[in-house]
C-alpha cells in the first residue's frame, strides 16, 4: 500500500489502485491488498491538485462478496467531505500568506 500511495503522490496509479465506484470518476481510488490470508484496503483521493489525502484504510472483513460494507462508504463519504474542508482552509491560507508578503 505504501508504494501505491507513493506512486500517487508522483501523479501515477499503482497496479493494485483501481477508481472506487460510487464517488463519480477516477478521483476516490482503493488499493486492495492480500495480506496473510485476509483482504486490506486503503482508500484515497487525488480530486485536489498537489494533494493526495488517505481517507480510509481497513480490513475487509467479510468472505462474501466483493463490495465494501455500506458503514465504510459512509466512512469514505464523511472524510472525503472533510478532506474538501481542510484543502479549501489550506488555498484560503496560502492565499493569506501570498497577499501578507
């Protein structure tokens, strides 16, 4: 997982990275990664230029089906809402900065 979130910082996708569906593009991706017999998974988002912020990372815990549990996409939902918030607190305080010099 962690040269996948690499690869994302240098603006690639590693191989075990794929778009998550439900968040509207390729902007929300999930590493998938076997470990020891279970799967795990890391969620990020590189929707926000000279960013890449980790959502959510965890282990799937069940034996049936793909899909990620509803209660983890909600996760997803609320700190992709909250990564929004911080990125714009961020540009509005770089901004500041910029002006003040």
């Amino acid at each position: 997982m962690g040269y996948a979130l690499y690869a994302a910082q240098k603006g690639d996708i590693d191989s075990a990275a794929k778009p998550m569906k439900g968040f509207g593009g390729a902007s929300v991706v999930e590493i998938v990664a076997p470990f020891a017999g279970d799967a795990w998974r890391a969620v990020y988002t590189v929707r926000f230029p000279g960013a890449v912020y980790v959502l959510h990372a965890f282990q799937k815990k069940s034996k049936s089906g793909r899909g990620t549990p509803k209660k983890e996409i909600e996760l997803i939902h609320r700190r992709l809402a909250a990564a929004e918030r911080d990125y714009k607190e961020r540009q509005r305080l770089n901004e500041d900065q910029k002006k003040n010099r």
